[in-house]
C-alpha cells in the first residue's frame, strides 16, 4: 500500500462516486465531491446519502464529519480528478459520452501540471482519448498526454469501477483494479492512487484495453443470462422445471448456468453490451442476440399474466386484482434504473388489465414517479397483496418476500419470475 495522501476531486457523486469519495476519506484523503445537483451537495454535506446501499451512510457521516470530504457545486483545483458520471445510451444504442466531455469542460480551468485525471465512467473504447481531445480544446497551454508519447503536463488514465450495487463499499476496496493510462506513466500515477484504498491488485495495461474489459465483463454476464432466460422459455414449452434443470445442470464440475428472471436490469448490464456491439456490429452476433433476448423477456412475463387473468375471467365475474412484488431491478436494493420489473409493472397498469394493482416495494417508501398517478394501482403492503389479490406476480427475489407462507399464496395465480417459491 502506497501511504501518500493527496486532495482527489471526485466529479459525479451517484451510485459510484459517492461511495468512491467515502472510500478515498475515509482511506486519508481530502476530498471534494463535485456534483451538479444542489440537492446531492447539500445531503452530503449534511453527512447524509441519497442512495441506499449498505455501509455507505455511515461511511459518508464519518467522512463528511472527520473534515475529510465536502461536496461543492463548482470544480475546485485537485491533485487528481476522478470522473463518474453517467455514460447511458441513446434511443439506438448509440452511447452518450455527453456527462464525460461535460465533466472533462467543467474540471478544465482547474487543472495545473502534475494533476492526473482518471475515468472511472462505464465507456466506449476510445473515450479516453476522447477526453484528452476535449480537454486539449480547453487547455491549449497543457501538453495531454498522447499514446507512445512520454512527455505530458497531465497524466489521464482509464480505470473502470466494477462493484456490485448492494455490495459497493466492500467490493470497492476488495476488487482488483484494472488501470488503463494513455501512457505507461499514466498508468503508474493512477494505480498508485488506487493503491492507497484498495486491498484487491492493481493491474496496469492501457486504456484501450481497459476500456474493453469492462464491457467484457458485463457482456460475459449478460450473455451468461441470457442463455439462462432462454432456457426458462424453452423448459416452458416443454414443460420442465427451469429451476430443478438448473441446479441439475450445475452440478456438472464445469457447467455453472446463472438464473432465470424477469430480463435484465440496471444501469450497466443491459446497457454495455451495446457499446460493443456498436463499435463492432458485424463481429459482435452473439452479444447483440444476448441482449435481444434478454430485452424480450419482459415481454414473455407480461403475455403469462395476461393469460393468468384472461383465465381467471373465463371462470367468474367480478374485479380481479393483481399483485406485482418488487419493482428494483434486483433483490435487495432500491434503484429502479432499468428495472424490467418495473416495465412489467408499467405496462401491465397502463393497459389496465386488472381492474386493481396493488405494487409491493420494500425498499420504496412510496410509489415510484413511474407509476404515481396512473389508475388502478395502489402502492401496497406485502400483507395487502397477500390478503387481497388474486393473482401474485413475483418480480424481485427481495429477502422480505422469500419467507411467504405457502398457504397463503393457495387458490392464487402465482408467477414467479425469479423460482423464488419453488
Ligand atoms: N440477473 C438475472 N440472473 C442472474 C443474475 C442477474 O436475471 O443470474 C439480473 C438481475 O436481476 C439484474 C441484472 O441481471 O436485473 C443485473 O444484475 P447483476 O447483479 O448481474 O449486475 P449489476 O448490474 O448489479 O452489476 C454488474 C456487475 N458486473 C458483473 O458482475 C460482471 C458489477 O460487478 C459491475 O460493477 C456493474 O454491473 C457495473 O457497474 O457495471
């Protein structure tokens, strides 16, 4: 572990560079969160978060209240320069590197000689150079550093984050690091940051290739379940267990298949594969068809609803409600982003197909912007659901819903997404 601490301005203060800023306090430096939103600046100054992840609140409170971390609306001059904003995609799976060269403008008139920037943001290959192309337009006085070029003012470097939402704070300093300068110089500054709070290795190579590792690995997993989601389509007509068929499966010594579910959510699998598949159409099939097919599963959950109520008025009249637990896009956290499960439940609202939607989300205090307004939905208790509902759709493996007595879910339509009752 390298000990030198140092003043690191961390540019973005959401699901990533909040907890990366605690870390960096909490691990000796000053740091200075710098965020566009004014309500973001205040709750952190306050020592509160805005995200629900474990440790983190208490990590941010001992951060903000030892002096070590303070957020600001305006860029501040730094040592280094951590960026992690957003990088989504637009509506043709084009990636929108707009937040990176916002942030890269913005830091700009702040950096002096010796300051070395690191992108942690999720991009495309190239984005690095990009923004040493961007920050070459605004600072024509400082030599950038350029691939196979020694000499620089600024060292620039590309460093994915690569923690798991619900398990951040300790996958943050446990992981490994992959570090990606633009210079083999570069490099070394920037593993040497990371080497101060990481416990996990710190391995250099170029930003090009780390750019791709995280892409990788993200396409990796969502290919992974997509062969997962189109088992759980095929056991369907052929009527097996999915479930039983994979832990049957896996206990061959190299098969390893991940779960079935209702698609796939968040801000980063059903989202990085496209980068890939746009920087190489021709050459990435099988990541392309991975994420079509995980993208159309939504689609397949909501026609087994349909057919579930459809039955249930072929047998009487009289109103029919529907139960829709979770709509986080995954078990146990609150972030919606993505989430099919709030799609599924979206969709199923907006149609009207019951004539009552009771929606069930632990981890929300109140119904969702998405959702808040439209007719026929009630945000509700799990108990609610239980007692009132005549058809119970099971979106998100939350621990809250696993210990659901069985009896009560008899004489209900049950479509469990996720084989957490089976
Ligand atoms: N899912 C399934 N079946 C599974 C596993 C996941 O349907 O067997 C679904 C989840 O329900 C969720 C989606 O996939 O909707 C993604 O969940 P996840 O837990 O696989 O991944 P994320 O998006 O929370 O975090 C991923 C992680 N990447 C990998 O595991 C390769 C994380 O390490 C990355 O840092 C993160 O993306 C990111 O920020 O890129």
């Amino acid at each position: 572990m390298n000990s030198a601490k140092s003043r690191i301005s961390v540019v973005g203060l959401g699901y990533i560079g909040l907890p990366t800023a605690a870390v960096l306090a909490s691990a000796g430096h000053e740091v200075i969160g710098v965020e566009i939103s004014a309500s973001i600046v205040d709750t952190v100054n306050r020592g509160e978060v805005h995200i629900v992840e474990p440790d983190l609140d208490g990590l941010v409170r001992g951060a903000v209240l030892s002096g070590r971390l303070r957020a600001t609306l305006e860029p501040e001059p730094a040592d280094t320069f951590v960026i992690a904003v957003p990088t989504p995609f637009k509506d043709d799976h084009v990636p929108d590197l707009g937040y990176v060269e916002q942030a890269a403008r913005r830091i700009a008139p702040s950096l002096r000689p010796g300051n070395l920037i690191i992108l942690e943001s999720t991009s495309p290959v190239g984005t690095t150079e990009m923004l040493a192309g961007w920050l070459a337009q605004e600072r024509p006085d400082l030599r950038i550093p350029k691939p196979g070029e020694a000499d620089a003012d600024i060292f620039l470097a590309y460093c994915p984050e690569r923690v798991l939402p619900g398990r951040i704070v300790s996958e943050l300093v446990s992981n490994d690091r992959i570090v990606g300068g633009l210079t083999p110089a570069c490099s070394t500054r920037a593993r040497r940051v990371y080497e101060t709070f990481v416990r996990g290795q710190c391995i250099e190579t170029d930003a090009r290739t780390a750019e791709m590792t995280k892409l990788t690995e993200n396409a990796f997993r969502d290919v992974n379940i997509a062969f997962a989601n189109e088992l759980s389509l095929i056991c369907d007509r052929l009527g097996i267990d999915v479930w039983e068929l994979i832990a049957l499966a896996n206990r061959h010594p190299r098969v390893n298949i991940l779960s079935p579910g209702p698609g796939v959510g968040g801000h980063c699998i059903a989202v990085d594969p496209w980068f890939i598949v746009d920087a190489a159409p021709e050459a990435a099939r099988l990541i392309r068809t991975a994420r079509e097919v995980n993208d159309s599963k939504p689609e397949w959950v909501i026609a087994k609803i349909e057919e579930a109520v459809a039955a249930i008025r072929q047998r009487r009249s009289g109103e029919v409600v529907l139960a829709c637990l979770g709509l986080a896009f995954k078990a146990n956290i609150d972030d919606l982003r993505e989430s099919p499960s709030l799609e599924i439940t979206r969709h199923l609202v907006e149609r009207g197909l019951a004539d009552r939607t009771l929606v069930v989300e632990p981890y929300l205090e109140q119904m969702p912007p998405a959702l808040a307004g439209l007719t026929g939905t009630e945000f509700a208790t799990l108990e609610a659901a239980l007692e009132g509902a005549d058809v119970i759709v099971l979106l998100v493996d939350h621990l809250q819903f696993k210990d659901v007595p069985r009896h009560r879910l008899e004489g209900k339509a049950v479509i469990d997404t996720r084989g957490l009752w089976r």
